[in-house]
C-alpha cells in the first residue's frame, strides 16, 4: 500500500517535472535556442555521421568559436540597451592592420597585438562616450563607426589589403594541442572562447553585470539608484570593442587575410544574441543564452552546408528561420 | 531568477561537454562519400545545363588560346586575337590635353585594385607626353543606378573627349552606355560587357569559358578517373563567373572526373577554409577548382590543417596563391584574367584620338601560369603584396614598383 501510493507520487512529480521541462523548453527564450541548437546538432549527424566525430567537432568549435566571443561582446552592449554594429568592420581593421604592420615579420607579433587591444579599446571609447555623452543613438554612433572604419581602411590600403600575418600570430586561430595535423586537437580557438565565456559569466554576476542590466532594463530607474549610466554602458561599447579584437586575432589565426575578412560579422553577432533570447532594446537574457545563440546559427550554417541547400536560397531560410526563432521566443508565456 | 540562470548555464555547458565527449565512441567505419549529401544535384541555374552556357562562345573561346596573336609580344595588353579593325578617322581630334573620362564599376576586389594603380600608372605616362590633360573618374561602387547616372554626367558635361566604361553589369548598363554612344564621343567599353556594339572597341581577354575550361583541362588531366573535385565559386549570377563554371561543368560532364560539391564561398577565406574542412570530413578531396583565386591559400591550408594530402589546384595568379604554390611543391595551375587589360583602354583612346584603327572588338591574350614559368612570376613580383596579380603588367611604367608595393 505505502509502496504503491509513493509510486503514485512519484509519478506524478515524475509527470510535473516533464512538464515543466516540456513548458520550459517550448516557452520561447533561452530554453528554445538551447533545443534548436540540440535539433540542429542531431539532424546534422543523422544526414552526416561522420560529424559526431571528435576531430569534426573540433573542427567545429573552432570554426565557431570567433562567433562566440563576438556575440558575447555583443551581449554585453545589447543588454545596456544599446546597439553595436560596428564590430564587424573592426575585425576586418584589425586583420588588416595587423597583416600591414607585421608583414609577416614573428618579432612583431606582440607590439601589433599590443597596438590592436589599444585600437580596440579607442574604438569602443569612441563607441560608448558618443552614444552617452553626446546623446546620439548607438544604432547611429555604431553605423556611423562601421562606415568610418570600413571606409578608412580601403583608403589606407588602396581597397585590398596587404602584407601577411606571422605565424605565430595565427596559432591561437589555427592551432591546437596536441599540434598533429588531421588528429585529435583541442584547438586554442576554443579554450580562448570559454575563458571569454567563463570571464562574461562571473562578470555578469558582479555588481557592474547586475547594474547594466538595469541600465538596459530602465535607465531612468538605474540613474536614480545612483548608478552610473553613462559609464555602465561605455565600458559595454568597450567590452564589446575588446572582444571585437579577439574575435579578430581568432578569424586572422583562422584564414588568414582577404579582402572580406569581417564582412557582415556584426549582423551574424546580433542576431546570435537575439536568438539566445536576449531583449533588443536591454535589460532581459543571459551571457550563456547569447552564446547558445551563436552555436545554433554556426550550426544552422553547418546544416545548410550538409543538406547542399543552393546558396541561393540560404539567406532567405536564414532570415526566417531567425524571424520565427525570435517571434516565438517573444511570444507571451501562457500560465 | 538566479537558480535558472545557473541552471541554465550549467546545462548548456553540460550539454556541449557531453555532445564533445559522447562521440569518442562513435563508430569509426564511415560510409565511404556519404551519398546522401556528397552528391551535388545539379542547380539547372548553373553550369553546362543552364542558359549561361552557349555553346558557340564555348567553341570559340577555346579555339582562341590556340590563336597567335597579333601585335608586341613584348607588350600582350596591346596585342589582339583575331582583330576586325574599324576606322576611327572620323574620331580623330586635334592638339593634346584631352580630357579622358572613366567610369569605374568598382575597386573592389583585389583584382579590380591591381588593374586600376595599373591603369593611373598608363594615364600618368599620356600626361606626360601631354596627350591627356585631364583623367575624370567616378567609382560607383558596384551601384548599377550609380554608374549609370556617373555616365549620364559624363554625357551632359559635354566635355569628355572620350568616355571609359567598366559596366558593373551587363542588362542594366546596356542603355546607359548607348545613350553615351549617341552623344558622338567615342566609347570604350572594357572587361565585362554590354548588350550592345554601339562602343567604337569593347576590351576583353578572351573569356570566362576559356578561364574555366583551362582549370577544369588541367584536373583531369592530372587526375585519375574517378577522382573527386570540389568545385568553389564565388558568386551565382554573374556572367564572366558563370560562364566560368558552366565551361568547367561541360569538361567534367565529359570526363570521369567526380564533383563532389560546388559551393559559393563570397571570396571569404574563414568560409572557404570552413567549407573545405567539412568536405574533408565527409571523404577524401583530390582536386580543387576555384573560378577565381581569392581565398586559394584558406583553402590549401584546410588540408594542412586536415593532415591531408595536397590536391591539384586550380587558383589564380594571386601573388599569396603563387607563393603557397611554390612552398608546398603541389600539381597546381595559376589561372589567369589579364589583369593587363586595365592599361588597354588608356592606349586605346590615344589611338582613336590619332586616327588610328583599333579592333572593334579586343580581344586580349589570357594565359594561364604553369610550372614552368611559376619562379619567373615569382621572381618577378617578390616585392608585390600578397594580393597582387603576377600577369598585371606595368613592369615598364615609370611608376614600377613603388605603386603597385606602396598601395
């Protein structure tokens, strides 16, 4: 009798917990980019087994891992409130950069590094102290940066760039440990996005995370609290800058340079936030959630290669596939 | 909200570690080629099948690699396959100083930049000399709408002596370039073409199926029946880069060579190193086709990276492409698109100024760099950033090096 009736209780919280999971899971936000991303990875072993392999995950997470740590940046500036388009044209500056000055030269690397972070942190200065102190709105500030950046460029170098990055510039893109070609390596790549990770995660946890996500959430409110706006945000700006240059080492170390080294980064890297559920306009979603967010879409991008979809066709299943994601992730919660 | 949040993290963290570590005991037997993705369907848009392939342009295009041109050997950009002449007495003007107007499709590739330092190298010699006195120019940034109202301009201004045209696309650019024609000054149209015969010459080398057909004749003749190649592109819709693949698709459709997948890269090195790597996971690659070098070096590198074999390679005359070649000692072929041409228009002005007859339609020698002649480019052009192109020909411009290295 007793054994019967905390059987019945175990099934009934057995049942609860299920459907809890199951309410989580289909109720937009986090937890939805979290299961598009599993169905995603599953769909994709299932059409291409070979997937599942260590050494193609591998290749995977580095491949992916650049997108990481911009949509991390990015989530940083999103969740201010804020806006930040200009990342990808700053990764294509800094490859750029980086490849003129050194010029292949290995005695270089660490000074051209050194003078990347200083550009990357001027950038976001520029990005965060614009949009706070002169009012105007970050999707301006951002795209006015983009431009600026963009167009500096092609001016420097004349539209195509030149020169060549060292090797030992590319190892943290390239290369991984144990360093054996077509084995088993956990590449860099990923150890440098999971400290990114790990470093957002406790940040987000820490008085200035919690203080910009009320700045995002109501600024008026936050102000009053006696915190400061205008400084909460532009260190977002430069975060986001920050990360913007990793990303750049990674994506150099990765391929190298060309002339479209960064091109459209900044879309992919909103749009990997957003998916992970993160409010445009702030003050709602998490560091994790954004990264989930950028996982999914590589993978979707995986996807699109594997099925052999007509590249035609993809920026149109791209767009809504992200549209539905995000409608649905929007969509109220029924209690 | 708190214990979500770590709740989440902990499972997404959980779940990526597990997707990672659950595979080391996935099954190693693979099928060979997985034959549900690997085999490409044919898109009826592209290649051999598709209405960018005419047969007659095909059949023409390469019977000319095999025509002795006429003209300089020294200086191919002034040398012409199968010249018809026109006369251009009619255009003929008198004194020096003229004013030369160009409308430029773009700078925005590699290519277009080498060709274009080229092409100012050649206007600063006319000027020199005192022929041109002024050189007018508009980038329209591969704006159709654009360049048509740059040339529209050049038309009202009333004062070019003669109007260049890069068209940054055929259909559209075709009325604004007749409507150039109908103003009386003489036209020059070079690289991609127009609908029309209105120009007095239209400059190009000798084409996008020469160019495809060439790289494609080299894989199967260096490969064995049977060998995969994977096919990279850049864009879909272009002219010159379909005609490109569709050439490439007819030699592999008559030949047992396997295309095992043909993807549209933007040129991007991160995507064609990605797309790369992931046909290697899924079985082995023995040739690369590219219809247009960029990004060749990625490309190489996902087989270093991949621990694989080198394939035999169809790149360009990319400098970075040329170095990588000669490094790994890999089959390769540096395709070429006379970047030469760029110096041609210039010179052809001149000519039409002076009353000399010049082909109506120009058609430029295009040959590709082999083996043989590899360590004579590189020689040549070891001075030349990487996203230099070796045939680009202004060697003997007074401005050599220093404008092509300091850019």
């Amino acid at each position: 009798m007793t054994t019967g009736l905390s059987q019945e209780t175990a099934q009934g919280t057995a049942r609860g917990t299920a459907r809890q999971w199951r309410e989580r899971l289909l109720s937009g936000g986090s937890w939805t980019v979290l299961a598009l991303l599993v169905v995603v990875l599953v769909v994709i072993v299932v059409i291409n087994p070979s997937f599942a392999e260590p050494v193609s995950l591998m290749a995977f997470a580095k491949k992916a891992a650049p997108l990481v740590v911009l949509a991390v940046g990015q989530y940083f500036v999103i969740v201010s409130g804020e806006f930040d388009l200009s990342v990808g044209s700053l990764v294509g500056a800094q490859v750029v950069i980086a490849a003129r000055l050194m010029d292949g030269d290995e005695a270089l690397t660490w000074p051209v590094l050194a003078l990347m972070l200083v550009f990357g942190l001027l950038v976001g200065l520029v990005n965060g102290l614009v949009t706070t102190l002169l009012r105007v709105p970050s999707f301006i500030t951002t795209l006015g940066m983009m431009l600026v950046l963009f167009g500096a460029i092609r001016l420097w170098t004349g539209g195509a760039p030149t020169g060549a990055l060292s090797e030992s510039f590319r190892v943290l893109g390239r290369k991984g440990f144990p360093d054996v070609p077509g084995q088993f390596q956990v590449p860099y790549a990923l150890l440098v996005a999971l400290v990114v990770v790990g470093f957002a995660v406790l940040l987000m946890r820490r008085p200035f995370g919690r203080s910009l996500v009320a700045a995002g959430d109501n600024a008026v409110a936050t102000a009053y609290s006696g915190a400061p706006v205008w400084w909460l945000r532009t260190r977002a700006f430069l975060l986001s800058s920050l990360l913007a240059t990793v990303a750049a080492v990674l994506i150099g170390g990765f391929a190298g340079v060309t002339a479209q080294v960064g091109q459209g980064l900044e879309f992919m890297a909103i749009t990997a936030v957003v998916l992970g559920g993160v409010a445009l306009g702030g003050g709602r979603g998490t560091v994790v959630a954004a990264m989930v967010g950028a996982l999914a879409l590589e993978a979707l991008f995986t996807l699109f290669n594997q099925l052999a979809l007509p590249s035609t066709i993809r920026p149109a299943v791209q767009g809504v596939i992200i549209i539905v994601a995000v409608a649905y992730a929007a969509r109220r919660r029924r209690t | 909200m708190r214990p979500i949040r770590a709740l989440l993290a902990g499972t997404a963290t959980a779940g990526l570690l597990l997707l990672t570590a659950c595979t080391t005991d996935a099954p190693t037997e693979q099928p060979p080629a997985a034959e549900t993705s690997a085999t490409e369907e044919e898109p009826a848009e592209s290649g051999a099948e598709s209405e960018w392939f005419v047969q007659e342009d095909y059949d023409r295009e390469l019977a000319q690699r095999d025509v002795e041109p006429e003209g300089p050997a020294d200086q191919p950009w002034l040398q012409a396959i199968e010249p018809e002449y026109v006369d251009t007495a009619d255009l003929a003007s008198e004194g020096g100083d003229k004013t030369l107007c160009f409308s430029n499709a773009s700078v925005s590739n590699p290519w277009r930049v080498t060709g274009w330092i080229t092409m100012q190298q050649q206007v600063e010699v006319l000027k020199e000399e005192g022929v041109i006195g002024e050189f007018r120019v508009s980038d329209a940034a591969d704006d159709d709408n654009k360049q048509i109202s740059d040339i529209q301009a050049f038309v009202e201004a009333g004062d070019c002596d003669a109007i260049i045209v890069s068209p940054s696309t055929t259909a559209t650019l075709t009325p604004a370039v007749e409507a150039a024609c109908e103003s009386g000054k003489p036209v020059i149209v070079f690289d991609r073409g127009v609908n029309t015969d209105c120009m007095v010459t239209f400059i190009h080398p000798i084409g996008g199926y020469a160019y495809g057909a060439v790289g494609a004749e080299f894989l199967v003749e260096n490969l064995d029946p049977g060998s995969t190649v994977l096919a990279l592109r850049i864009l879909p819709g272009v002219d010159v880069l379909e005609h490109r693949w569709a050439a490439a698709d007819k030699v592999f459709s008559e030949s047992d060579i396997d295309v095992v997948g043909v993807e549209f890269t933007g040129g991007d090195g991160a995507k064609i190193k990605d797309l790369v790597t992931q046909h290697l996971q899924r079985g082995e690659i023995d040739g690369i086709w590219m219809d247009a070098g960029d990004g060749a070096v990625a490309a190489v590198e996902a087989f270093e990276d991949a621990g694989q074999p080198y394939p035999v390679f169809v790149g360009e005359d990319e400098m970075s492409f040329l170095r990588k070649w000669d490094e790994t000692g890999m089959t390769a072929i540096g395709n070429v698109y006379s970047n030469f041409q760029w110096r041609t228009p210039i010179l052809a002005a001149q000519k039409i100024w002076a009353g000399e007859e010049v082909p109506s339609e120009w058609v430029l020698p295009q040959e590709p760099v082999v083996q043989d002649d590899l360590a004579e480019f590189l020689e040549a052009n070891a001075d030349m950033p990487s996203l230099h192109y070796a045939k680009f020909g202004g060697e003997d411009l007074p401005g050599y090096p220093e404008a092509w290295t300091d850019r």
